[in-house]
C-alpha cells in the first residue's frame, strides 16, 4: 500500500516576523496567565481577520448589485418647474478651414569654434 505524500507549502512573505512579534508580546506576560493569555489572543486575531473577510465579501456584494436595484429618484414640483419643456437644438460646431502653415527653410548652420580648432556644424 502507498503511504500519501504530504505537500508541504511555505508560509507567505511576512509571517515569521509576525509570529515572532506574537511570541516576544507573550514572553512578556507573567508566566501563571501566559496560557489564557494566548487562547484569548488567537480567539481576538481570529475573529478580527473573519471580521475583515465578512467586509471584503460585503463591499464586492455591494459593487456586485446593479444599478437597477437603486431606488427612482423622484422629481420635485420645482425641479419639474426648472426643466424646460422645450429642448434647444443641438448647435452644430462648424470646423475651421485649416490654413495651409508657410514652409520656413533653416538658415545653413555656421561653422564655430573650439579653442581656435575649425568645428564644422553638425547637421
């Protein structure tokens, strides 16, 4: 018979330093509570990470939820006054002719000087 291998996975980035943080905060309790102390610690860290769960779970439910679940917005009697019962033609952009840009040729580039050494210019 085959025994099963056990796969063994490493921790993620971070949590020795945490762990060793937990237990340097626990060296420093008194030896006699050290024990109820520590159940009480992981109960707290177990349910604030659960807490924090619950809320991802809530926020991506909530962005989940379409927009047509939203309630109607009533109009008012004023904003039913403000809104005009004609609506004004859209007004048509007319494009500008563009104008042709005049061609502009550079001037040649002068030769200078180097500590009395010609230096042609760079083209």
């Amino acid at each position: 018979m085959a025994k099963a291998e056990t796969a063994t996975t490493r921790a993620p980035r971070g949590t020795k330093p945490v762990s060793q943080a937990f237990f340097t905060a626990l060296e420093s309790i008194p030896e006699a509570t050290r024990g109820a102390v520590a159940k009480a610690a992981q109960a707290m860290i177990r349910d604030e990470l659960k807490m924090r769960r619950e809320k991802v779970k809530a926020a991506k439910a909530k962005a989940k939820a379409p927009a047509a679940a939203k309630p109607a917005v009533k109009k008012t009697a004023a904003a039913a006054k403000a809104t005009p019962l004609v609506k004004a033609a859209p007004v048509k952009k007319v494009a500008a002719k563009a104008k042709p840009v005049p061609v502009v040729e550079a001037a040649p580039a002068k030769s200078r000087t180097r500590k009395g050494i010609n230096v042609p210019a760079a083209t």
